[in-house]
C-alpha cells in the first residue's frame, strides 16, 4: 500500500517485525487517536522469513503529542507487537561527512546536489588522503582535513556531529573499530566489476574481457570489504566500439547517479536494513 502527497512539518516511523495480523490496524489506530494525518504508508513483507516492514509518514500541524511523550506512548505496543521502530520528528538537518581520495567526480557531484537542494543536509567536514580535493572544498567553503589518522577522523565526526559518512570513491580501508562505530552510517560506492574484476585497474580488466554491461554499486559498509548490504545499483550496455576511457567516463557516470540516490534515500529514513539486505520504500 502506498498513499503519498508532499508538506511540511512531517514525522515518519520505521518498523521491522515478526509478520502477524493486525500490526497495520494497530499502528494506524494508534496514530489516528492522537489525530495524525498519515500521507504515506508503504509496506513490505518477506514471506521466506516471516518478516513484516513499514514506513509511515505523517503531518504534525494536528498531532496531539510531541517526540518525548510519543516515545513513552507507543513503547508499550511496540513491545507487545515486538516491533523494532526509529522515529524521525522535524529536527536539525542531518550532517554528512565525505572521504574521498584522487577521484573527485562523486564529491563534486554530491557537492552540487546539496547546493542545490536536492540532498537536505549540511557538510560540515571533507576528510581526504590526497591533495586534490583541497580545491574543490575550497570553493564550496567546506572545511577539508588531509590525512588524519582514524582516531582523528573519530575525535572530529563526534565533534562535527555527523549524522552519516559517505565513501567517495575513498581509497582506504576503515578499521573493525571504526566500521562497527559507525554501523548502518557509512554509504561506499564501487564499480559493479566486483568481485569478477577487482584490484585497482577494473576498467582495464574489463576491456580485456569484452565486457558488454558496465555498472555501480552503492552500499553500506561493513566488516567484509565491499559485502555490505547494497542500497541501489544502475548498469549501463557498452560494446566492442568502447574505449577505455568510454568505459571510465560511463562508470564514473553510474557511481555519481547510485552514490546520490543512496545518500538521498538514507537521509529521507527510506531505508530498513536486515539480513544484509535492504528494504527501500518508495
């Protein structure tokens, strides 16, 4: 079910859990007696698993309950449905930290989208272990950090109060520590050739073996390099008549359009994670 039409002044509510009849009725009924508005409602089931997932959406300007008084409120059903929930009121906007590294295309892209207002957050902070990006975060006015060490990078997301981090083409393996810090926070993008073509030249691999389809991935990370659970992925033909740098310019092209969809989505809370895998709702 899906019932959508746009305002201002809007809460939305996350849930993941066991499927069982009348979990829509209850939850709707719960709303409606503190006089919400829902304006969207979407919802997914895996029947392998027997799990249930939903968002909802609704408008503030007749809400009879603030934040605070909502959590203490819907915590007693939420433990007799067992439901798993995140509640999202109207708040700051969420902050996004970019690493990146010699590849620019996905931070600029990222940059101009946010100018522009199609991705709702503040940059507070670029952290990169190249050079290169200095210039690109200058004009931009965004405060750019090269090469600090992990436990800086931490000391300064806590202190910028970064809500996400984003991978841009960041050429450096996080840490254990700092993955599982920062779990269901960090997005990475990758070119779709893993794991048939890994290793620093892809692109080169690939017009060896005459590739036909080129792609992106964009996902979260985790422990297991480039195994995390992914959020969206494009794929574009290619044929014998490309070059390499056709293949490169292509790529680049699919990274910039599935990293942006998957920090877009992840800060307007459309993503559920589970079983390494991702519900997406419209």
């Amino acid at each position: 079910m899906t019932l959508k039409h746009g305002s201002a002044g809007q809460a939305s509510l996350l849930i993941s859990s066991p499927d069982r009849k009348g979990l829509v009725a209850a939850i709707s009924t719960f709303l409606y007696e503190r006089g919400a508005n829902i304006i969207d409602a979407d919802q997914h089931q895996d029947r392998q698993l027997g799990l249930f997932f939903m968002r909802l959406t609704w408008e503030l300007a007749d809400f009879s309950v603030d934040e605070a008084r909502f959590r203490r409120e819907f915590a007693p059903l939420a433990s007799q449905l067992q439901l798993t929930w995140d509640l999202a009121f109207p708040a700051r906007r969420p902050r996004v930290a970019i690493f990146v590294s010699g590849y620019l295309h996905c931070l600029v892209d990222l940059l101009h989208r946010q100018q522009a207002g199609e991705i709702a957050c503040e940059i507070p902070l670029i952290i990169s272990n190249h050079p290169d990006a200095a210039a690109i975060a200058g004009h931009y006015e965004i405060p750019l950090v090269q090469e600090p060490g992990e436990a800086r990078q931490l000391e300064l997301l806590a202190r910028q109060e970064v809500d996400l981090v984003v991978l841009a083409r960041y050429m450096q393996i996080l840490s254990p520590r700092f993955v599982a810090a920062w779990k269901g926070r960090i997005i990475n993008v990758h070119h779709s050739f893993l794991p048939a073509f890994t290793g620093a030249r892809p692109y080169h691999a690939a017009l060896q073996r005459g590739v036909k389809i080129i792609g992106a991935t964009a996902h979260y990370v985790t422990e297991e390099l480039d195994q995390g659970p992914i959020i969206e992925q494009e794929v574009m033909r290619v044929s014998h008549r490309d070059q390499l740098e056709d293949l490169i310019q292509k790529g680049r092209d699919l990274e910039r359009l599935v990293l942006a969809r998957a920090v877009r989505w992840h800060l307007e809370r459309r993503i559920l994670l589970y079983a390494n895998k991702t519900v997406i709702f419209d």
